[in-house]
C-alpha cells in the first residue's frame, strides 16, 4: 500500500514537472522587449499637460540625438462626475485619457495613427488640499499612461514602419 502511494506520488510529481516545462510567463518586462522605435524617435507632446508621459515615453522608446521617426502625442482629458453629493461636493469622478498617436518620418510623412483611451476612477478624501489623494490621483495617472503607452508600443511591433504617402 505504502508502494503505490510513493508511485503515484512520483507519477503525479513527475506529470507536474514536464507539464509545466513549456510555461510562458504573462508579465513581460518592457525593458526586455524591443520595440522598432526605440532610440530612434523624437517626440512631440500635445494638450494635457502630464509630467510623467517623457519619462514613461523614454521608457518604451528609448531617447535619440538623431531620430528617424517622430512621434506626436496629443492627449485630451475628460472628467466626469459620477457621483454628487447633497452639497454640491463631487464625491466620484471617472477620468478618460484619449492619446491620439501620430508616428511621422523626420520629414513628415506619415507612418500610423491610432487613438487609444484609458479610464479610472478618483474618489477624493476632501474638498481642500489633500497630499494623500493628490498622490492617489498622481498614481492614477501614472498607471494610465504606462498602460497606454505599453498598449502603443505593443501595436507598433505589428505593423510595417512604411509611409503612407508613398506611391
């Protein structure tokens, strides 16, 4: 009895180790991937005024002194009011961030455009100054355009770098 309950063991342990051998990880680091962009591309940043999108922009596409692309990103913001309380005071807002991508050559032909939005959700903790939500919100941000930009240069990968214009 003890035997067969070694064996299968062995058995269910060996089963576990080759089935598992061929695993592919879901997270991928974006400092692993190579995009066809990187350090080959200027940018050029347009209507929201967000700090962390060069930072974020540098981290997927490296940063160039003699760029072959230029990359043109326009973001708009929405804001809207979920939830309103009795005083007027918003309780619940949802954020929407559209960034309009534009990827010219140097000399302005144009190569892909995409829009592509992200959301989130804010509730704030007070009607004043708050240093706690204001970091929550900051945060927030931040993942969206780290989301955005991942999303951006995932769908660069796929596509051919080729001029529209040409005939």
């Amino acid at each position: 009895m003890i035997f067969k309950k070694k064996l299968i063991l062995l058995l269910s342990l060996m089963f576990l180790l080759v089935s598992c051998s061929k695993l592919d990880f879901v997270y991928e680091n974006p400092k692993n991937k190579t995009s066809p962009l990187t350090n080959k591309t200027s940018f050029i940043f347009g209507g929201k005024d967000l700090p962390s999108i060069i930072r974020f922009s540098s981290k997927y596409f490296g940063q160039s002194k003699d760029p072959d692309y230029e990359l043109i990103i326009n973001v708009e913001e929405t804001k809207i009011k979920k939830s309103v309380q009795k005083n007027q005071a918003v309780s619940k807002l949802d954020y929407e961030l559209d960034f309009n991508y534009v990827l010219n050559t140097v000399d302005g032909c144009e190569i892909y455009t995409k829009l592509i939005s992200s959301r989130f959700s804010y509730t704030p903790k007070s009607s004043g100054y708050n240093f706690g939500s204001d970091q929550s919100l900051e945060k927030k941000y931040n993942l969206a355009i780290d989301e955005n930009l991942s999303r951006f240069a995932d769908l660069i990968e796929e596509i051919d770098l080729v001029c529209k214009n040409e005939n």
